[in-house]
C-alpha cells in the first residue's frame, strides 16, 4: 500500500466537514472519517483505479456521502488534492495545482 498525504487545504476542508457533521447528528462525522478513509485506502492500494480527469488527476466518489476525492499518483505517494461535496462548484481546488506540494 502506498503512502499518502493530504495537501494543507484539502486537510482543512476534511476537518472543516468533519466538524460539520459533527454539528448535525451524534456519530456522522465518524461516518464521514470511515467513508473517506476506506476510499483513501482502496486508492493507495489501487491507484490506478480513480477516473482520469485533467492535469494528472484522478478522481474517486465515496461510497456514503456525496463528495469526490481527487488525487494524483506519484512514484512515491498518493497525494489527496480535494475532499470535494458534489454540491460545490466544480474545480474550485484546480488552483491547489499551481502551488508547490
């Protein structure tokens, strides 16, 4: 299984959702870590197995919640670029790519 990280806004708005639904029912925000770590760990043992989308990216839908996780495969390490709600305005997170990793 390969390593993992998430990049700091990516890591800020999985938290931030965490609190959120946290906030809306006892125990959600648990469900919501589980959903986001079981897909993180299918993605670091099969890579490969995200939808291509541009720039290098793949992309992943977690299995409960309506969110997407983008990702790029590197040599070394899975780096978790988005933990992106369907609801959002698509590519809000692109400009995640210009800044150094």
């Amino acid at each position: 299984m390969k390593p993992y990280r998430f990049l700091e806004e990516a890591d800020e708005e999985f938290h931030d959702q965490i609190r959120y639904y946290d906030e809306q029912a006892d125990g959600l925000g648990d469900r919501f870590i589980a959903d986001v770590e079981n897909v993180v760990a299918q993605i670091c043992t099969y890579p490969m197995s995200g939808t291509p989308v541009p720039r290098n990216l793949r992309r992943r839908v977690l299995a409960v919640f309506k969110y997407n996780i983008f990702y790029i495969d590197t040599p070394d390490e899975v780096i978790i670029v988005a933990v992106a709600p369907h609801k959002r305005k698509p590519g809000y997170w692109r400009d995640r790519l210009k800044k150094p990793n």
